[in-house]
C-alpha cells in the first residue's frame, strides 16, 4: 500500500561500515565501493593485477556468463526477479557436478541481448555432457531447443496433456498447436 521509506544512516553515510573498516583498501577500494560495484566491473576488478583473486573471479565470471553482469554485488536478494534468482542459483551450481539442470522461465525479464547470452551458456552447458530442461515461453528459447514437448491444449485446467513431442523444425512445421503456429510466426516459416 505505501512504498518503503529507506534512510541513510548518519554516522555511516549509508556505507553499511564503520569509519575505521571503510579505511582499509584492496585495490584502491573500500569495501562500500566493492559492493556498490555491478557484477561486471568487479569481475574485471578482480582480475586485475592489484586486485586480482582467482576465485572471486571465477565466480563473477559464472555471473556474467549468466547475464547477471549489471546486477550489483551487494544488491539485496529481495531486490532480484524471480528469473534473475534462477540465474544466480544456476551460477552457483555450474561449479558443481551436476548433470541435469532444470529451469523455469530463466528468461523472465532478461533483455534480448541477455537470452542470447543465456542460449550461449545453454549451449556451452550442453556441449560440455549436461542435460538442460527449460521450461520456457520464450520464442527465441523455443526456435533454440533440440527437443521440445508442448503442453495443452489451453492453460491452466484445460491443459496438461503432451500435444507435441519433436524438434522445432518439425512443431513449426506441424501448425498442429498454437504453440507451433506462434513459433512458425516467430520464425517466419
């Protein structure tokens, strides 16, 4: 009903630490300024001779692969979407042994630049032996698959069947839902 009200603290400036911490440097920055830091500029940050560490590094690199690059590094997770918390979960998995990775709507508010990076990761996922399900209503992430099995033949209680199973090639050529009829306009066929 009414909006939050957020007030900066007047001892800290709203830095979130004491005068004394915010003294200490890495790399020519405080610990407030590395935080307000986007996820892109502290993977570069990172990298660099003066500030380099391996390992966060690395892990901002999964950020940005997974087109989390303009996040901030202390942005609240409250703050995120539910596809950008799908993209953080999934970037934090991709160092581990996983060999199936399942998402749902990981396009949602993304950019079209942003689902083409997403394709690139999928892609890379893919090719280096995992399995990838998405569970998508994007075109693009559609037109994309090796595989796709279409639900209906409507939403909500009047779907839930499988009316299609095969390749987007084949569902566009089908016409057979609407589904396919959607993706054919997509693709201009």
């Amino acid at each position: 009903m009414m909006a939050g009200v957020a007030t900066p603290c007047e001892v800290c400036d709203g830095k979130r630490f004491l005068a004394e911490v915010l003294e200490y440097k890495f790399g020519g920055k405080d610990i407030s300024e590395v935080l307000r830091m986007s996820v892109a500029e502290a993977e570069e940050f990172f990298g660099a001779a003066d500030s380099k560490i391996p390992a966060a590094h690395k892990i901002l690199d999964r950020l940005v692969d997974v087109g989390l690059g303009y996040i901030k590094v202390g942005q609240p997770l409250t703050t995120l979407s539910g596809g950008e918390r799908q993209r953080l979960k999934l970037a934090t998995h991709m160092g581990e042994k996983g060999e199936i990775y399942i998402l749902d709507e990981p396009t949602t508010g993304l950019h079209l630049a942003d689902v083409e990076n997403l394709l690139g990761l999928l892609d890379r996922l893919v090719d280096s032996g995992k399995s990838v399900i998405v569970i998508e209503h994007h075109q693009a992430v559609m037109a994309h698959a090796d595989w796709i099995i279409d639900l209906g033949p409507g939403a909500g209680h009047d779907g839930g069947s499988i009316v299609f199973e095969g390749t987007p090639s084949d569902l566009v050529a089908a016409r057979s839902t609407l589904t396919g009829e959607h993706l054919a306009e997509y693709v201009g066929a």
